[in-house]
C-alpha cells in the first residue's frame, strides 16, 4: 500500500524506496503464514489470492472510465467511477465463477472472466448507443491521433475544448480485457478460500461437510468480494481521475498498483484464512 500512498511520480515512474517497503512487506506477510500454516492448501491459498489480486489491480486499469466529465460529454469513457465499474464487472464474474465452482478451479476461472467480460462489454454497447443516439456525440479520443486498433483518426470528430467524447473503440476493447481480468480474478480468490473453508470448517465446527458447505460458500463470497473492493479502490487511487484505457498514458501507472495490490491481496488472505487456521 505505501507504494501508492506514497510520493506521486511523474508518469509511470516507480518510488523505489516505497516499492522496495512494498516487496519486503510482501515477503514478510508471505512467510509469516507459511510459518504459521505449513505448505500445504492454506499457503497455495495465500498464492492464489496475491494472484487473484494482481489480475484484479490490471484489470482495472483497462477499463474505460470518465466520471462526471463523460456524463456530460466532456471526456471519453463511462459516466462512473473506477472502483464502481470494476466492482461491477468483477461481482459479475464473480457470480458466474461461484455458479461453477464445481465444475473445478479452471473451469470456474474462465466461466467468471468471461462473465466479467460479457458484462462489461454490453455495458459498453449500451453505453455507446446512449451517447451516439442520445446525445448525439460521436466516439473521439482525446489521447491518440488514431485509434490503435481501428486505426481511425481522432481530431476531426473531437469537439473543441474537450477531451474527446464517448467510448472510442480501442476503450471498448480495453473495457472487455478489464472484465475478463477482474472476473477470473475474483473467481480465483473465491475458489483458493472455498476450497480452504470445505477442508476446514468440518473439523473445525464438529459438522459433516454438507452441513457446513452453506458457511463456506458464504465466507468465501464475503471475502472474495471484499478483496476485489479493495484492490479496485487501490487501482483508483493510482489512477486519479478518469482513464481512457489502454492507450492513456496513466496505464503506464499500473506497476505501482502491483505492488500495492499484491501487499493487500496477502494482507487480507492471510488475515481470511487464519481464521480457520488458528
């Protein structure tokens, strides 16, 4: 975390000194629960959700996102905020992954990226119908000459004294790729703490495992859920503001968001599976 909270940098440039703190915090939270719970499951667990996370902290910076500025057609992007439209993708792929949870760990993974993924991108096409037909503004960046992937040229459909205007296809693009990420992101963290939940809870309670499934299920969404709310507002703080998408120079910025997010990820995951541990 204090790899964002730290100094601002210009760009895309790091804080050593931060990130430095950030990386040995990391490997301390690392192997205090490697000490504590041995490597078995539990640990694989903790990988897990630093991993989930790391997807999750990328993922966002794809994401197309113009706050107030969009809703008046000021600036490109959707009219929310960064961790809200993250929270929804990844709730979204969340819900799809948790429905195949036991179909097993890859399966479930891509069924919840691709219901990130698919939410995003029918948010985006609504999105687009609203502002074109609406508002009657067409789709310009305000950050590139020509879009990336279409190749179209901006300058001659941005209005003057904005920052261009609606969600312009590389951003379209970028939102599904945010999507796919966050939602097999938080699928991943949700099965690594379920399966830690189905193993321990048992034991734990004096219960048979069907009776005590209903409970894991419900701490592994609770967790899961909480973790992807925080690495999203992590990601936001970064971000500052709006983002275009791939192609905004703030999505140089995301190294600093993985060291944060990855010291958060274990933070909360070691704190989440120590509660069955102990």
């Amino acid at each position: 975390m204090s790899a964002v909270g730290a100094k601002p940098q210009a760009g895309g440039a790091m804080d050593m000194p931060a990130t430095i703190a950030g990386i040995i915090l990391l490997l301390v939270i690392v192997g205090a629960t490697y000490f504590m719970v041995g490597p078995g499951l539990m640990f694989m667990a903790l990988i897990g959700i630093i991993i989930g996370g790391l997807a999750i902290a990328f993922g966002v910076h794809f994401v197309p996102v113009g706050g107030a500025p969009a809703a008046m057609g000021q600036a490109p992007g959707i009219a929310t905020g960064v961790a809200m439209l993250a929270a929804g993708a990844g709730l979204a792929g969340l819900f799809g992954g948790a429905w195949a949870a036991e179909q097993g760990l890859v399966v479930a993974v891509v069924t919840g990226a691709v219901g990130g993924g698919l939410m995003m991108a029918i948010t985006c096409m609504f999105v687009t119908f609203i502002y074109v037909f609406g508002m009657g503004i067409p789709c310009a960046s305000g950050k590139v000459a020509k879009d990336p992937i279409s190749g179209d040229t901006q300058a001659e459909f941005k209005s003057q004294g904005t920052e261009g205007h609606g969600l312009p296809f590389v951003s379209y693009v970028g939102g599904v790729i945010g999507g796919l990420l966050g939602g097999g992101g938080g699928t991943l963290i949700y099965i690594m703490l379920l399966d830690v939940y189905k193993e321990a809870l048992p034991g734990m309670m004096q219960a048979l495992p069907a009776q005590v499934l209903p409970i894991a299920v419900s701490l592994a969404g609770i967790f899961a859920i909480g973790m992807f709310l925080v690495n999203a507002v992590l990601t936001a703080y970064n971000i500052t503001g709006t983002i275009e998408g791939p192609h905004d120079p703030k999505f140089k910025r995301f190294p600093r968001a993985l060291v944060a997010s990855a010291v958060a990820s274990a933070l909360c995951g070691m704190v989440a599976i120590l509660i069955v541990a102990m």
